[in-house]
C-alpha cells in the first residue's frame, strides 16, 4: 500500500480572489512559468492564507488565465487564488504587492461573486500596443491599411510542434498606427484563437504585406484583456466581479 | 564616467536571446549601492550558466558581506550564453553585472569561484567580452585585479596566466582584508601601480600571485623548482579557515530569482570540513577542520531564510551531513516547528548508515517520500577499503531495504568508476549489489514498483589528496567498465527492469584530469580551445572532447609532455606537484603514507572520534575540531504559512 498523508485533509477553499496584475520593466522578459513561480512565493512571504489540494505534495489553488509571452509587457494580466480563511481583498493586494517584485505589480484585487462564471469565459480578446522603433508612422499606417484590406494574411509561426502556418488578419479586431516621428505605434485589439496570433505575427504579416522591417526589436504591451464587446472595446473582466461586490454592499447600507 | 549602466544598450539584444529572464537582474534580495558611494568595485562571477550559478552558497555569502561594508559594494555576473555572446560583440556590449548592468571593467576586482575546473574556458569568455585583457602581465593599473577562489583555486596553476590572484580556502574574512588593500592602494594614489598592489595583495594571508612564483622543469618534463622571485611574499601560501561559524550565519538574505535554477530551494549550511577521510574526496581535504554550526544557530538561519525568500524547501547542506553531532535532534525539532506548513526540509547525499533513513523519515514524515540517495562510491568491499569509505555490503543492501520498508520507493545510489586498483569484478560487484537490494526490497516492502538508480561517473585524482599521485584510468577504460555494467544490470530483466543505470562518459573526466593536476603549460591548452570555440566545458551540448585533444596535441609535445603524462601517469613520490608551494595545511608525508596504506587496503578512523591521526591541518593553521552537541535546543517559533 502507498503511504497516504496522515492527519485530516487540507481545509477546503472559503474564498476566491482575482487578481490583476502588471509585468513591466525588466521582467518583461520574464516567462509565464517564471511569473508562477515568482507569484507562489511572494504567497508565501506575504503570509496569503492559501488554501492546497490534497495528497503528498500539495498545490496551492491558483489558476492562471491567459499569460503574455516573454518579452511582452502587460498592464493585465489575470490570475484567481483560492484562500483556506477570508481576507479582505485590499490588504491581500497591498500584502501581495509589496512581496513581489517591482514591475510585477498588483494593481487589482476584488473577490469573486458566486455563481459568475469563470474568470476565463471573460476574456476572449486583448489590447495591444506596439511600440515600433525606427519606423515612421506613415510607413506604419500604410502598411496597416494595406493588412485591412486583406481577407487573409498567412504567416509562419513557430510552435512547439515546429513551424505551423496561421492567418493573422482574421484574429485581429482592430489595427491602428499612431506615434511620433521615429518610432511607430501600433495598436491591435487581438481576438484569442488556436493557435494563438501575437503581436510578433501581426509584425510578421505587415512585413508580408507591405514589406515593413523593424529595424530594432519592438515593444509590446499588453494593454487590456477581456471580453470583445459589439462596439469593438475590450471590456473589464473583473467588472461584473465588482459590480456585484457593489450591489451587495448597497443591499447591506440599506437594510 | 565609470559604472553606468549598460541596460539600454542591452535590452534590445534581451529580445532576441533565449531565457532572458537571466540577464536582467532584480533577483528578491538583490542590493543595487551607488558606484560612487564606495571605494572598492566588487564583480563577483560564477563562471557557468545564470542557472548554475545563482543557487551558488559560495558566491551569495561573499555577495552579501562584501555590500554589508560601507566601503565596498559587488554586484554579480555569470557566463553569457553563445547566443547573446555573439549579439553583444556585435553590438560592442561588454560583459555586464546582473545587478546594475555595469561594465565587468570597470570594477576594481572581478572574483571568479571555481567549484570546478570546466569552467576556465567561461573565464576567458567572460574577460575577452569584458574587454580586459587575457593575460595578467598585459593588464594596467586600469584594469580590475581578476581573483580565482573556490575548491579549483587549491591548484590555479593552469589558468595562472589568466588570473591576478588566487585565494585559498574560506572567502569570508580573506575579501574584507582584500578590500582593506585595495582601498588603502586606491586612496594613496595607487603607488606603484599595478604592480605594487599586486605585491600587497600577496603579504594578504592565503591570496597567491603566481606572476610572483616563477618555475622551473626538468628534463623528464617534471617541475624542477617553484621559487618566489621577491622576497616579501611568502614562500608557500597557506589556506584562510574562518572558525566559529555562528559569528558567520551567511547567506542572511538568500536570493531568490525569477528564472527558474537548478537548486529550487534554500540551503543552510550545518557544518563546513570532512574528517571522514575518504580518499578521492578533495572537498574534505582541503576544508578541515570539522567547523559546526550550532543547533540554534541553524535553527535561526533557517527561520530568517524561509521568511526573507518564500521557498518550501531547505536543505540541510554540508559533506556529510548525519555527522552533526546534534543531527537527531535538529531533524526532530526542525520537523516539529515546520509540520502542517508545507515546507520540506533535505539532507544531500549520504553515507550508508542505517541512522541516516531514521533521519530521513523524520524529516519527510510531514511529506512524501520519493527518493533517497546514499553514496558507497565504491562496487565492492576491496575498494570501499581502498578509497577509506567502508561499509559492508551486508549492511549496504540492509540499509536500502529499510529504507524502502519505511515506504521510500526510489534510492539512488553513487558511484565512482576508475578507482585506483580498480578492476572489471570491482565495478560489476555494484550489479550484483542492485540486484540483492531490489531483492530484499520487493520482500520487505511488498511491492514490486521500488527502484534503485545507480549512477556512476568516472573518478579524477584531485590535487590534495592522497590519490594526487594516481594514475588517472583512462576514458576507454571507463566506457568499457561501464558497458559491462549496463550489460549485468539488463542480464535479469525481471530485476534489471527496478535498476536504472545513469552514467558519464570517460571523455570529459580526462579534460577535468588535465585541468585538476595540470601546470602553467596546461594554460595554453586552455588558451587554445576557448579561441577554437570552447566554452561551458560542463555541457555536454557544448563540450568537444576532439577540440581538448587537438589543442593538448598541439601545445604539450614541444614542451616535451602530453595528455598521458597529465593524466593517466603515475606520480613517484618526491616529484614537485605544481601545488606543492600551496598549503592545504594537510602534510604531503601524511597523504603519502594515506596513499600508501589506500594501496594495501588499510582504513583510517574519523578523527572526531578516534585519537588525531596527525594529517598535519590542525597544527599548520593553530585551528581545531569545533563540534558539539552544545545541549541547546530549538525555541518555539510562529512560522510561515501556518
């Protein structure tokens, strides 16, 4: 027989905390599994309550959502943590902050109403935004209307499974080129596909379409991610989190 | 303006490399002082891998002391991967610190610990990508004074062309008396220059200057001589012994990084130096006397560091770590303070003991229990005699099949193959051993899913022990003793299916030979292969064994010796080691008497407690055994995560 843990088992999750948070700096090149790890530990230091699954090496309940590639900076990224005694969401974001590193910021935390949903079923699309140095603006803006007008941009990416060909043009929403003089913005709005279409295959196809050639590596952000809505704007995922947290303190002023 | 960061310059390389997590720095813990604040510039590097080289004790505590001074500050770098190595040449990028991104050349002092040999080709990268010259002689007061340390340091004389200085034994006090010289040097003007503070670092107690130690050869190509050329250094250089550990509780403030590394936890070390006397084991020769750290000392470094670093897990780290004298009680109170946490707590490799399992299920009583791993280096009794590691191997295979009779399912097990006196039935003896433990273990567990896992690697004579005299085996050797393992362990598939063989290859071991007991001639070997393209010798994805060969072909036969003659030639007893002028404290007659009792198979006894059997240490250094048990015990504590 194999041994089993002995003792009562771990005590179950009594709240769920959603966390938005930044990577920016330096740690953007840091990796999804680096930030997972980072994040675990800075659990740990700040003393988070966190609630683990059974068995003989136990994890802490922490579901990550959609993470940015390395070398992309965010403004939003999301993760949901599962606590074993209740904490009021504010203290848990100070406490959390001030653990991790700096550039990995936690500017969000609100607990999750019941019955809402996942906080994955929330996010569809994201924001992007592309900062291109060394090119004009005008060679941007061509080449994005010339991406527009297409029905399909095919591009090489690499995968895991070595280089597979995806259509760039049909995840993206909404392209645009702003910026000043030497250095080019882009902004995307990116819906989620498999595989996924990243700032760096949208580049891809602008230099298919129009033969534009960073010449410096760019710099993109993750601006917002969330649900694509009918008016082109990603909304707030931790939105109808909040607003029900409202709803419920409103019920509570007036009795 | 010096100091100034290289970080713009850098980052849009960052985007093109991979793993760049492991240039930018911002580790938890990591301290950032202003240039201009202190006196004295620290670069501290680890010459391997970001991954390899963080986790490093060594590197973190001399890291830490150096910037609790109020004149001093260091910051750290590691070896560059080709891929940013080649972006960075051709973007004029030097070699940068991880910490503020500085220039490597700007420092005052570049201090490179070697843990091993394989990674002198890394120093050479890392110097040619500084921007600082190779060689020590075309240096100028501009440049910073390159410090080799770490275990390798015992014998520098192969990269004694390439370094300033090397530093023997202990770094903690030795970097602070450093440091004293260099600001003094600095505030007076540098007089003299370069070479004048090169000859007051070497009046620093255990800090070597070669380029103030000229030598000469034989005829049969052995050293005649090793002569100081001026008169106020010392004419053989003694190691530095920190004693009272306690006064030492470093690292205080472990760092943490973001990229993932090849040590996932803390570690506390409970006791520095090995009396153990085993006789391939250059660590326990040079590190004597046994230096403990006390119960609570331990226990307290143990509690700061999970709560400055957030890991789950601490090892318990020394060479022999049931040796403490307050082990049992350590393990229990450690295990006690830390249940319902989620924090696991190790002990590395041990000796073959039956307490060393009931220490083991203490610790892991609030955990899993997957793997163990002992170490009886040797297949057979006869050479379990030959190398001082003896244990039967009844109570061998009774101690791993207790340990799968307390429900660990997986025991690894290490060995050494090529041993002085070693024979084909000496290394075959291990499948026999790994048969009757899979045996007895199926029986005293009941279950058929227990493992054992051997690995083995070939041995290399290391300088300061009684084996410096060995002849190496040589690769083709060990390949063939290993072939005939692998083909004894699959004989019974029934069996052979529980064992799991892991091994090396000869080939690298034959490099680190060279390195390990090589002299000054031996620089030009290394010289070579870094310019044909070497570099992180302890990959095996960049290792090149031909590229080795060809440059020890070229550059060892006109000064009349080869790879042989490093390597799997035998020394004679009065010949000049190239260490010899460097003083582990340990008495050459002494580890030739050791040698000689090694070949006809007698043993030797701990002396922690058996009477001093007169290895010379103690005596050379005025230092002495510090054990316990103190009677003390660990304070209750609220830790993390409870």
């Amino acid at each position: 027989m194999a041994r089993q843990p002995t003792g009562p088992p771990p005590p179950p999750t009594v709240q769920r905390l959603r966390l938005r948070y930044t990577k920016r700096g330096p740690l953007r090149f840091a990796s999804h599994r680096d930030l997972a790890r980072a994040l675990e530990r800075a659990l740990r230091r700040a003393r988070v309550p966190m609630a683990f699954s059974a068995g003989f090496s136990p994890h802490p309940k922490i579901s990550y959502v959609g993470a940015a590639p390395t070398g992309a900076a965010s403004e939003a990224e999301y993760v949901e943590i599962g606590l074993a005694e209740v904490r009021d969401p504010d203290e848990v974001r100070a406490a959390l902050d001030a653990s991790l590193p700096p550039g990995v910021d936690v500017l969000e935390c609100v607990e999750a109403a019941e019955g809402g949903g996942s906080l994955a079923d929330r996010i569809d699309a994201a924001a992007w935004r592309v900062e291109l140095p060394g090119v004009e603006p005008e060679d941007l803006a061509a080449a994005v209307a010339a991406f527009l007008a297409r029905e399909e941009v095919t591009v090489a990416k690499r995968t895991k499974n070595g280089l597979r060909d995806v259509d760039a043009r049909a995840a993206v929403a909404a392209a645009s080129a702003g910026g000043t003089a030497g250095c080019a913005i882009l902004s995307l709005v990116v819906r989620q596909v498999t595989p996924a279409v990243r700032p760096d295959d949208v580049l891809a196809a602008l230099t298919a379409v129009a033969d534009l050639r960073p010449p410096l590596p760019p710099r993109a952000v993750r601006e917002a991610q969330g649900r694509l809505d009918d008016s082109g704007t990603v909304a707030d995922p931790l939105g109808p989190d909040r607003a029900a947290r409202a709803r419920c303190q409103g019920e509570r002023a007036t009795v | 303006m010096s100091g100034e960061t290289l970080y713009p310059r850098l980052e849009p390389l960052l985007a093109q490399v991979q793993k760049p997590i492991q240039y930018v720095g911002g580790e938890l813990n990591a301290q950032v002082k202003a240039w201009d604040d202190v006196a004295v510039h620290w670069a501290l590097m680890y010459p391997d891998a970001y991954e390899v080289g963080l986790p490093n004790q060594g590197l973190m505590i001399l890291y830490e002391v150096l910037n609790e001074r109020d004149d001093a500050l260091a910051e750290r770098t590691y070896a560059v991967w080709p891929d940013l190595a080649a972006l960075m040449r051709e973007h004029g990028v030097g070699q940068f610190t991880v910490d503020a991104h500085r220039p490597v050349a700007d420092f005052d002092l570049l201090g490179v610990s070697f843990a091993t040999e394989l990674g002198y080709t890394n120093l050479l990268e890392a110097l040619d990508l500084a921007g600082v010259p190779l060689h020590a002689v075309d240096r100028d007061a501009s440049h910073p004074v390159v410090v080799a340390g770490g275990h390798a340091a015992f014998n520098p004389e192969p990269i004694a062309d390439f370094v300033d200085c090397a530093v023997l034994g202990d770094g903690e006090q030795v970097v602070g008396d450093i440091t004293d010289v260099v600001r003094a040097w600095k505030e007076q003007g540098r007089p003299g220059g370069r070479e004048e503070l090169l000859a007051r670092l070497a009046r620093v107690e255990g800090v070597y200057v070669p380029r103030f130690y000229a030598v000469s050869y034989g005829p049969d190509g052995a050293i005649a001589a090793v002569t100081r050329t001026r008169d106020d250094v010392p004419a053989r250089v003694g190691k530095r012994t920190v004693m009272d550990l306690d006064e030492w509780p470093y690292p205080k403030q472990p760092l943490v990084p973001m990229a993932e590394s090849v040590h996932e936890r803390m570690s506390v070390e409970i006791f520095r130096g090995c009396t153990r006397g085993c006789r391939f084991c250059q660590a326990g020769m040079i590190t004597r006397p046994v230096r403990e750290r006390t119960i609570t000392g331990i226990g307290s470094m143990v509690d700061q560091g999970l709560r400055a670093t957030g890991y789950e897990e601490v090892g318990l780290l020394s060479l022999s770590s049931a040796d403490h004298s307050e082990i049992g009680q350590l393990a229990k109170e450690l295990a006690d303070r830390y249940e319902g946490t989620n924090t696991g707590l190790s002990l590395p490799s041990t000796r073959v003991d039956a307490f060393n399992v009931t220490l083991a299920n203490e610790l892991s009583r609030n955990g899993r229990r997957s793997g163990l791993t002992f170490a009886p280096e040797g297949g057979s009794e006869r050479i379990r005699r030959v190398i001082n590691k003896t244990v039967s191997k009844d109570d061998l295979v009774r101690t791993v099949t207790t340990a799968y009779a307390n429900g660990w399912q997986q025991v690894k097990l290490y060995f050494m193959c090529g041993l002085p006196t070693e024979t084909d039935e000496d290394v075959l003896e291990i499948a026999d051993l790994a048969v009757e433990v899979i045996r007895a273990g199926r029986a005293a567990s009941g279950r058929k899913d227990i493992r054992c896992t051997v690995s083995i690697g070939g041995f290399v004579p290391k300088p300061h022990t009684p084996f410096q005299w060995a002849g190496q085996a040589s690769a083709e050797t060990i390949d063939s003793r290993l072939r005939l393992l692998r083909q004894a362990i699959n004989a019974d598939r029934r069996i052979g299916r529980s064992i799991g063989l892991r091994y090396h290859d000869g080939e690298p071991g034959i490099v680190e030979g060279l390195l390990s007991r090589g002299d000054r001639r031996v620089g030009r070997v290394v010289e070579r292969v870094w310019r044909e393209g070497g570099r992180f010798d302890g990959w095996s994805e960049h290792f090149s064994y031909e590229r080795w060969t060809a440059a020890a072909a070229a550059e060892l036969p006109p000064l009349g010796v080869d790879l042989d003659w490093y390597t799997t030639r035998e020394r004679i007893e009065h010949e000049v080691l190239p260490w010899d002028h460097l003083d582990s404290g340990l008495d050459k007659e002494w580890l030739w008497d050791d040698w000689q009792d090694a070949l006809s198979e007698e043993e030797v006894a701990d002396c922690r407690w058996t009477p001093c059997y007169d290895c010379g240490v103690c005596p050379t250094n005025g230092t002495e055994i510090q054990i316990g048990p103190t009677g003390r015990s660990l304070l209750p504590l609220t830790v993390v995560g409870r």
